[in-house]
C-alpha cells in the first residue's frame, strides 16, 4: 500500500485539493492547532456541503478510549483526519475584515513532532476498520527542518527513523533511539511516500508554510 498522488486523494469522495485551496485562501495561518481543524472543516463545508463533519469523535482500541480529530461523513464514505500544527515563531497581520493579528510559539521539539505525527499514522491505521472508511493524517507547519532532508553526514539523532522530509518512505518497525525507548517503537502496516505541498508566503521569518498530507487505507477484510 503506497500513498496516492495529491490530486487524487479524497475526503468523503472530495479531492483534498479543493479543500485546501479554499483553506489557504482563507485561512493562510492558524493561531493554533484548534483552530486548523475548525478552519478545515468549514472549507470542507464551503466545498461539498452534503459532507458532515464532526470534531473529537470518540474512538474505541483495546483497552483505551481516544479521540479522533475530524470524522467526515459523505455519500461516498467515511474519511477519519488527524491534524498536526507544528510553528516556529511567526507574528504578523493578516488582512480582512477586520485584519488579524497572529503570535505564533516557537514549539521548539521538532523530534517529538515527527513522533506524534507518525503516532498518528499508526493510529489511523487502527481506526479504519470498515471497508468504506480510510484515513488522512494533515501536518500544517513553517518549521523547515521537517520538510528538508538532514545535511549529508549529520550524526544520527533518536528520530532518524521517524524523519518525514520531502520524498522519504516509511514503512514497516521504526525504532526510537535505535530501539532503546521502547514506548516510542511504531509499526505501520502500510507504506507511505512522503510529498510536501506548497500552503502559504507570509511576511518575514517563518512565514513560509507548508503541509504533509498521509493518506491511509481501510484495513484489509479478513476472510
């Protein structure tokens, strides 16, 4: 199972790029994670209205109960999205009516965001047990270093199997620390080619954003 190309990736039977299209136009930054799952799920609305979204939906696994980010109900089926927003410090005006001023954290831990974003990979794995269900995990994010592929040489760091630049795979056990956090180790049932998206230019430092988007597969019926 290997990812598919953005213009075909679909929300509910939508192409994700005619949602964010609508997104980074009217939402070219976000004040918080919070905030891009509402921004998304209005232009979801704004382009295929018979789509339902709903926010922290209720999710089962063995022995714990957890929430996923955005359930999106369409005639087609079923999409599950979680979201990641990782920063770097970012401030400016955005226009409108009225303009809107954004301070954005530097969230610094830039290991622990390729963690929780292919943690949410694996989760969406788990969640997607129907056949007309699959999955999307969304990183909207100006913090380049997730993007760019590790200088040449660079000494190996407690991520590096997580890394997820601009044509990295990943597939299969990914060990933390080669292995010695064992909490951290993630096995992924599927493969997944990694492809950045241009999102928006803002004024100065930081200002330019770009999204990952994994799409995930139902699991396979078993016979």
């Amino acid at each position: 199972m290997t990812t598919t190309p953005q213009d075909l990736r679909t929300i509910a039977g939508i192409t994700l790029g005619e949602v964010m299209d609508v997104l980074r136009r009217t939402r070219p930054v976000f004040h918080s994670e919070a905030d891009l799952q509402h921004g998304f799920a209005r232009a979801l609305w704004e382009v295929a209205p018979d789509v339902r979204s709903r926010l922290e939906v209720p999710q089962r696994r063995p022995g714990r109960r957890e929430h996923l980010d955005l359930l999106c109900l369409g005639p087609e089926g079923q999409t599950l999205i979680e979201f990641k927003y990782f920063t770097r410090g970012w401030g400016g005006i955005v226009p409108g009516s009225p303009n809107e001023e954004y301070q954005l954290r530097n969230h610094g831990a830039d290991d622990v965001a390729r963690l929780r974003f292919v943690e949410d990979i694996v989760r969406l794995e788990m969640f997607c047990t129907r056949h007309d269900q699959d999955g999307l995990a969304v990183l909207v994010t100006n913090f380049p270093g997730l993007w760019n592929a590790p200088k040449p040489h660079s000494r190996p760091t407690r991520d590096q199997q997580f890394r997820i630049h601009e044509g990295r795979s990943l597939n299969g056990t990914l060990l933390w620390a080669e292995g010695t956090y064992a909490d951290n180790t993630q096995h992924l049932r599927g493969s997944y080619d990694l492809t950045w998206q241009p999102y928006s230019e803002l004024p100065g430092p930081g200002g330019t954003f770009r999204y990952l988007a994994v799409p995930v597969s139902a699991a396979p019926i078993s016979s």
